[in-house]
C-alpha cells in the first residue's frame, strides 16, 4: 500500500499543513490561526490537533504515513530536532519539536528552518527545478534566504548559513531586531518597504496612499504601495525603485559569493514582480561580476503559498532516505 507524506509550515500567523502522495500530488491541506501568543505548548498541541484532523478527513491512519516534514521560522537544530529561537514568538527558546510531536504520532517527523524547507520546495518542485547552485530569497514581513551549493542545501556551523536578510548594508541605519543596524531586511521586505515611505511622507512629500488611508499611516501595506505604483504616484514608484535598487546591491553580493545559477524571490512581497525585479536586475547587470551575473536568472518563485508545506515534505523524505 502506498503511504503518504506531510508537510507542516508553522508561520506567525497562520499554520499551514498538508498530505501529499510520494508523487507529490495534493490529496488534502488545510490552514489555522497559529495564535502564538498563547505560548509554544498550545502552538504545538494546535499543530497536532491539525494534523490529526487532515488524517479524518481523507480516512488515513498514522500508519498510511512514511514521514513528517515541519518548517519552523528562526535558529534551530535540525538534527537533534530542538527550535532554538523564534523572535516573532513569545517564550520560545530551545524547543524540543520533535519531541512534543512524538507525543502524538509514531512515524518519524522532522524540522528545518521554514526558508530552508521553502527552498526545498522550489528546489525539487518549482523554480528551482533541475539546477544544483540556488539562492533563494523570501520577501514578507522580513527576508529569509536558503542556498543550494553544489547540489547540497547550505548549513553551515550553526545551520544559520545564508542570512541575508542580516546583511549589513549602512554604517548607521535602521534598528535591526538582531541587535546590529543597517541589515539589508530592514529595507528589503514589506515591513522596510512601508518605512521607506513613511520617511517621504515626514519629509514632505505626497501620495495618494494618504488619502487611501484618511491619514492613519498604521494602515498602509506594502501591497498598496504597489497599487500606487501602477497609478503613476511618483511616491511610490520612488519607493520601489530604492527598494529594488537596495536589494539588488544585496544580491549583486550573493551573485559575486555564490556564484548561483538562479535566485528565486518567493514571498508574499514578490507579488509586485517586474515592479520590483526589474529594478533588481537592472542594479544586479551593473554591480556584480560580468561572469556570474551572465551565468545567473533571477526568477519568481512558482509554488507561492504551497512552497512551504511541499517543501518540509520533500526535505523530510530526503532525511528519511538518506540521513
């Protein structure tokens, strides 16, 4: 009898999970509020009550299940299967995951970082497909970024390889939660994004956002920021174009490090495509070296929101098979 895989993608807000065959086909999936403020041992239960009601609702048991895959956000140990840190998550700190999940289930589960898992997603199923050096970046709330070298996922010493989102790209620049200022997230994403403009607005200049909002700048979101852009506000197209300028320096670096043949930009950010890219790229062709850039696509990623559940079960498979 043929079993199935899971993937979960745990996000900030909301929790992700599905069941896919070995062929990787959707046989059910389902979302819930994460509701992390009630505390990891809640956000836990919640992700196993989950799982369980996946599992009723197409007739399957634990044993039609080969293996687990989960994405957890923030530093981690995939290999003793602990969540070391979470920022957006109160009270989480050295986590055992796998082990609460052993608590429910009896097939084998296990973690990696939630941009690593949706790398492995657009690796094995999407954009990435068929090619053995990758970068790829996810622009929300923040950016997150995972590298394909060699045909080996990059790890590093701490399995925190490839934070770019960390990148330092100003002396003295905007406050980053990691204690350092200037990181290139804190421009590049929707957050930075909203910033930026919120800077215009208090050095007077105008948008159209302002009426959008009647003045309550609390309101405004990136996705309006490109709304704008399409309807000329020059504001907003200023917005985007120092946003893909600054994050075209950032992968202009990656291209010259890494040497990739393809950068992917997922996320919910990368929605304003040529919007942004085009700037991206056109930054990337004058800064990085001649070599790597001709040798380089940057492209959108493909499996949007699916990436992360598609990717925890790729990478758990590939944990279950080799190691």
């Amino acid at each position: 009898m043929s079993k199935y895989l899971i993937g979960v993608d745990l996000g900030g807000t909301n929790t992700k999970a599905a069941i896919y065959s070995k062929q990787f086909e959707t046989v059910t999936e389902l979302s819930v509020a994460t509701e992390a403020a009630k505390g990891p041992a809640y956000v836990l239960s919640n992700i196993a009550e989950t799982v369980q009601k996946l599992l009723a609702s197409v007739n399957l048991s634990q044993e039609d299940i080969e293996v687990m895959g989960m994405g957890i956000p923030g530093l981690l140990d995939p290999q003793a299967g602990f969540s070391i840190f979470s920022p957006n998550f109160p009270d989480w700190e050295n986590i055992p995951v796998v082990d609460r999940m052993k608590e429910h289930f009896n097939f084998p589960v296990y973690i990696d970082n939630d941009v690593r898992v949706n790398l492995y997603g657009e690796w094995r199923h999407g954009a990435g497909a068929g090619y053995q050096n990758i970068f790829l970046i996810t622009l929300g709330t923040g950016l997150g970024s995972g590298i394909v070298c060699g045909g080996q996922v990059l790890y590093g010493t701490t399995s925190s390889a490839g934070e770019i989102g960390h990148m330092n790209m100003y002396r003295e620049g905007r406050p980053c939660k990691c204690g350092s200022s200037g990181c290139l997230g804190r421009y590049a994403s929707a957050v930075g994004m909203v910033n930026t403009l919120l800077e215009k607005l208090a050095a007077g200049q105008q948008s159209m956002i302002q009426d959008w909002v009647q003045g309550d700048y609390t309101h405004i979101t990136a996705k309006m920021i490109s709304d704008a852009y399409d309807l000329e506000d020059q504001t907003a197209r200023e917005v985007m174009q120092e946003t893909g300028e600054i994050l075209g320096f950032g992968l202009a670096n990656v291209i010259n490090l890494f040497n990739p043949e393809i950068v992917i930009v997922g996320g919910g950010m990368s929605a304003a495509g040529e919007r942004l890219l085009g700037t991206v790229r056109e930054t990337v062709h004058r800064h990085a070296l001649k070599l790597s850039r001709e040798a380089c696509r940057i492209e959108q990623a493909q499996l949007g929101g699916r990436a992360g559940t598609i990717g925890a079960a790729a990478y758990a498979l590939d944990r279950l098979q080799h190691g």
